[in-house]
C-alpha cells in the first residue's frame, strides 16, 4: 500500500468534513411551455371542428330553405308533352284498345259516364222516381193511399244524402249512417213492396206494367235498403269553399332539379316502377302546406303553384277510386287483352293504369279532382298491415290531382316563409318518426 505524501496530509487535514451535496435543477421553463402549447392547439381544434360542424349546420339549413321556387325554375309552366316512354307506350296500347272495335269504345265510354255528376245519388233515389213516374201515367188503383208514405221516404232519403255528400266533403266516411237509415225506413220500404206486390197481382195490369212495377219493386226491397241507399253520386263538382281563395296549393319534392328544369308533368314518376299512384297520372298537390312537408322532408322543397281560376275540379271518394280501379281490371279482361297486358313490363302496367285514370278523368270533363282525406287513408281490410297516411301526417292528406298540367303556374316563395317552413319539416320527421315506432309492421 503506498503512504501519502506530507504535504498531501497536510491539506486533507485543513479541509473541513464535506456534506453531502444536493443538486438544485433550474426550473423547467420548457415543459410548462409545451403543456400550454398542447391545450392551446386543443382549443384552437375544438373551435375548429365547431366552426366547421357551425358551417355543416348553415349548410344543411341553407339547403332546407333552398331558393325562390319561382326563381329556380326555368319552367314555370306544367306540361303534357313531357313523357317518359313506359307512359308514352301505355298510352299508345291504351289508345289502340279503346279503338279496337265498337264494343270497347262503348266500354269505355260508360266508364267515363259512371263518374259524371249523377242526379240520382243512389239506386233508391232511382227507383222512387220511376215509381212516382208510373204512378202519374198509369194512376193505378190505391195509389193515394201510398203518396204520403213515398214523400216521407223520398225526403228522408233526401235528408241522408245532403248528410253523405257533407262528410265526403268533409274527408269523412260518407256511409257512416246508411244503417241508421235503413232501420229507421224500413216500414216506409215495406208499405211500397206491399202496395206494389198488390198491384202486380190486379187484372187490370198489362204484361209491360207487370215488368216496370217488379223492377221498381226490387228498387225498394226492404231487405236491401242499405244497399239501394248507398250514396254514389260519381264525382261531384267541387265546391268553391273548398278550396283556397287565391288557388294557392302545395307540392312536397326531393326531386324539384327536375321540376325545375322540365317544368311539372303529370307522365313522369320514380313511384311508377314500383307501383301506381292513387289517382293516376296526374299532379299531386295540396291545399295544406304541412302535408306537402310530409314529402319534401328536412332537404326537399315545397313549391307553391297557382291553379287556373277556370279549372273544372271535382271530389272524388275513396269508394269511387276502388270502383275505376275494378272497372280497369274488367276493361282489360272483356277486352280480351289480358294476355297483352301480361306481357307488358311492371312499369308498363304500372303507367298504363295510370293513363287509364287519367283519360278517364279528362274525358268525364274534370282538369282535376279533389280529395280532402287522401285515397290510401285507411278504412279497408288490409288497414292492419298498410300505412294510414292520415295517422302518419297527423292531419287528413288533403290532396288534389291535376291532370291537366296547363292549368298550373310555379309561383313565388319568400325568405321568411323558407325559414319557417324548416319548423313544420322537423315536426312531420317527428311526427313520421312517432308513428314509425307506435306501428313498426307498416315500415
């Protein structure tokens, strides 16, 4: 082991004992610098994405409220030469087969006349005229003695009627008391059939009156009273009071890039591929700016049109559209042309019905008719597994189908009037929403 040097003692010895060192870091300006720069960047994010989620929001809304309808369409006129072909060839196959011989013409002409305005509202208002018709010509024995009992079930079959008439235009099922009749005139019913069966058995009544008197006898059967009162007038005019002053009606779009661009046309619908719309080929539009918001949604327009002062409008009932829709059916089938009819496509078939109401509705006289509840409202067998489109709105569908789109005029639509068209757009979502979950079947 070697010894220290003296002179190495010597200054280990002056040295004080030594303590233990502690080291003192400077302050770490760098770190706080960096958290502050992450939370700033942060921040500086957040308000990004809500800038850019504010102007999402700005852009969706903008979207909503959209233009001037009047503004945006190059075409403010509706049109009928505008077709796409599946209407185009129904059309031609629907012409061919009303021309193909008299019979068909026939057919097809007492179909157009069945919804002309009818004065005989049903059979039994029929029948009670051709009795009292017989009664002044032949003035058959006892015949003073029933007067009294045919005015009274005339008046109140009278009665019944302008009640019918009044719910149909009220968008209300227009048979609602036809039993309540029936019960109520079924004496009045039985004192004529008794009356009439008496007479067909008098000597003193020819072969021909035999006849006359057993048909107006089944007229007022008593047994089928309900039936023979039914309310069937056809299409009825359209009241004035009716409709909207200034003629100013609705239509819900998600589709008005091409209303604009084409103008509006009664031959051309995406819904044809799938199935026919209620009426035919036609406008569809309302008097009720929240129904059409039903078919715009939150993204779509609703375009505001004028209707011609001169338009021959009539209201149709939902039992009227099933009876055209039967007599379509039978149309083609005793035209023999089922065969034909089956080889055309879905869209063909689709459109062909649809130009088959549409004829028929211009050649009866009407532009348009008019329906306050909607046709597909509910009210038959299939209610439990099909949409009631009035419980979905949450209002009657009160519609309106132009056929003859000349009569139609896009008109303006202010700023303000856009805007608060967004609040009644998220209340029919809420709505269509509400109903989607309350009937989860219809969807």
């Amino acid at each position: 082991m070697e010894l220290l040097k003296l002179d190495q003692l010597n200054i280990a010895a002056k040295q004080p004992p030594t303590k233990k060192q502690t080291i003192a870091l400077p302050k770490q300006e760098n770190d706080k610098v960096e958290i502050k720069s992450k939370k700033s960047k942060a921040k500086k994010a957040a308000i990004g994405i809500s800038i850019l989620t504010l102007a999402e929001i700005v852009g969706v809304l903008a979207y909503s409220i959209g233009r001037n309808p009047a503004k945006a369409a190059k075409v403010l006129k509706g049109n009928s030469k505008v077709l796409e072909p599946a209407f185009k060839e129904s059309q031609e196959f629907l012409q061919n087969l009303i021309n193909k011989n008299s019979s068909n013409k026939t057919a097809f002409n007492n179909i157009v006349n069945s919804i002309k305005p009818n004065k005989h509202k049903s059979e039994l208002n029929r029948s009670i005229e051709k009795l009292e018709d017989f009664i002044n010509k032949e003035k058959p024995d006892g015949c003073e003695k029933i007067a009294d009992t045919i005015k009274i079930l005339k008046e109140n079959l009278k009665t019944y009627h302008q009640k019918a008439e009044k719910a149909l235009l009220n968008g209300e099922k227009e048979t609602a008391s036809i039993e309540q009749f029936a019960a109520e005139n079924k004496v009045h019913a039985e004192k004529i059939e008794k009356y009439l069966s008496e007479l067909r058995i008098s000597p003193k009544i020819k072969s021909e009156q035999f006849s006359e008197i057993s048909e107006i006898s089944n007229g007022i059967s008593p047994y089928l009273l309900d039936i023979k009162a039914k309310f069937n007038p056809g299409v009825i005019e359209c009241p004035k009071e009716l409709l909207p002053k200034d003629m100013i009606f609705y239509h819900g779009t998600q589709k008005a890039k091409n209303i604009y661009k084409e103008g509006f046309t009664p031959f051309a619908s995406r819904q044809v591929e799938k199935y026919a719309r209620e009426l035919g080929a036609g406008i569809y539009i309302t008097p009720d700016k929240k129904v059409a918001t039903n078919f715009s949604g939150l993204t779509g327009s609703i375009i505001p049109v004028k209707i011609s002062n001169d338009t021959k409008i009539g209201v149709i009932s939902e039992s009227v559209a099933k009876d055209l829709l039967k007599d379509f059916t039978k149309f083609i089938n005793d035209s023999n042309a089922m065969t034909e009819y089956e080889k055309l496509s879905k869209i063909q078939q689709n459109a062909l019905l649809e130009n088959f109401f549409n004829k028929v509705f211009k050649d009866a006289g009407y532009d348009a008719v008019y329906c306050p509840k909607g046709i597909k409202a509910g009210g038959g067998i299939l209610d439990f597994f099909t949409t009631d489109v009035n419980k979905m709105f949450g209002r009657k569908q009160s519609q309106l189908v132009l056929f003859t789109p000349e009569k139609l005029e896009i008109t303006s639509r202010s700023f303000k009037d856009r805007v608060i068209d967004l609040k009644d757009k998220f209340s029919a979502v809420i709505q269509q929403i509400k109903y989607a979950k309350d009937n989860p079947l219809m969807f």
